[in-house]
C-alpha cells in the first residue's frame, strides 16, 4: 500500500488529495495546524498529524514521527494567499515574513526532513503546489506582493529541490492546479475541487524525471518560468 503525506489538508485541494487517495487505498498521512477542528479530515478515517510549517520545530518533530516509514508522495500543498490591495506598501512585515515561512521555505525544510523516507519508495515523488501568479513577467501592474513574491520564491525553490533530490532517485516537481473553487480563489474560479485534484493526480501518476524542476500545468503542459505578457496559461 504507497503512502502520501499531505500538508495542509484539513480544507479545499488538501482534503480533496486526502479524500481521493484514501478511496484509492493510499495509506494517508494528513497534516494540519489544528487537528480538533479538522472535522472533514478526522471524517476520511486517514491518520491525522498535526504539523505547522512554519514552524522548524514542528518540521523536525514530524520528522522523528515518520522515522522508518516509506513515504511514495509528498505533497506540499499548504500556502497562504494574503489580501493585500493593489497599492503600493499593502502588506503587513509580519504577514509578509510569514507568507514565505509557508509557501516557499517550508516545501524546502519538509522536503529534507522527509528525504530519507521518499528515497526508500520504489518511486519517489515529492512536489510543491504552485500558481501562475508566480509568473511575474505575467503582470502589467503591481499588488498581491505577498502572494506573487512567495509563489515566485517557491517556484525557485522548488528548481533546487528537484536537483538536489534526483541524488536520492526523488522526482520533485511544481504544479499549477489552475483557479479552483477553494477558500482561497473563491466560488467563481472555473474549476471544480474534485476535477482539479483528478488532473493533479494524472500529472503526479505518469511523473518521470524527466519532469524533475519543471512547472507543470494540471493538463500536463510544462509551462516555462517565464512567459510574454500577452501568453494566456488558462485560467
């Protein structure tokens, strides 16, 4: 039975991998800040860790609980959004500093603290959930400063990742889930959570290292780090 660890699961695309994998027989190991309050997480019969991120500590702890154990899939997928205005100083320090503790180191410090777990897998992936907004040459204007720095950030993390953990046979990899109905993006992005993760999983199933540092969107495409303003990834 593979085993996946997923960050972040106790809402929108993290459940959503935690719930198809266990109906697939995974062996599921769900994160979250809070589990007493992951209700929908506890619901899937998964086993549940609590596990901030952002937190060194915690990652180092988590690390001693996985001790010996095979993990097949690592999914960072925990990030933060940020509702910053399109203005010119609209983020707070403290929420900026933390932005990139979670979205862009913590993918780095969990992804080491699980690598001898992933390099005994028959075959290891481990990967970062990213967003065009990282793109920036995308962008004409400015704002969403915390959200696009911090994506951009993981998106280069991610490229160091994936070089170091090809010495262990890990392919690690960063996707694009598109615009989906979560917290997050709101009820009018245009894709479904369910359909979503079903592409992601595609991607993450036909994974060969040939895909190692790349960006690749949920219908597979690898987009480049750098796009024209008028290139159109989808939505």
């Amino acid at each position: 039975m593979p085993t996946v660890f997923i960050t972040g699961a106790n809402r929108g695309l993290g459940l959503e991998f935690a719930k198809q994998y266990a109906a697939d027989n995974w062996s599921v190991i769900a994160t979250c800040r809070n589990p007493s309050k992951a209700d929908a997480l506890h619901s899937l019969g998964v086993e549940v860790q609590k596990l901030d991120v952002s937190d060194p500590a915690a990652i180092e702890a988590i690390k001693g609980e996985m001790e010996g154990r095979v993990i097949d899939l690592l999914i960072n997928n925990a990030g933060v959004h940020g509702k910053d205005a399109e203005s010119l100083f609209p983020v707070e320090p403290e929420d900026w500093i933390q932005a990139f503790k979670i979205n862009a180191m913590a993918p780095v410090y969990l992804t080491y603290a699980l690598m001898d777990n992933l390099a005994v897998a028959e075959k290891p992936i481990a990967l970062t959930m990213g967003s065009q907004a990282g793109i920036l040459s995308l962008y004409k204007k400015g704002g969403l400063y915390l959200y696009r720095t911090t994506k951009a950030a993981a998106h280069a993390a991610g490229v160091l990742l994936a070089n170091d953990c090809k010495e262990k046979g890990i392919i690690y990899l960063v996707v694009r889930p598109g615009r989906t109905k979560t917290d997050m993006a709101g009820d009018d992005a245009p894709f479904e959570v369910d359909d979503t993760i079903k592409c992601l999983r595609q991607v993450i199933s036909n994974a060969t290292m040939d895909l190692a540092g790349k960006f690749v969107d949920r219908s597979g495409e690898i987009l480049p780090w750098l796009m024209e303003k008028n290139a159109n990834p989808g939505h």
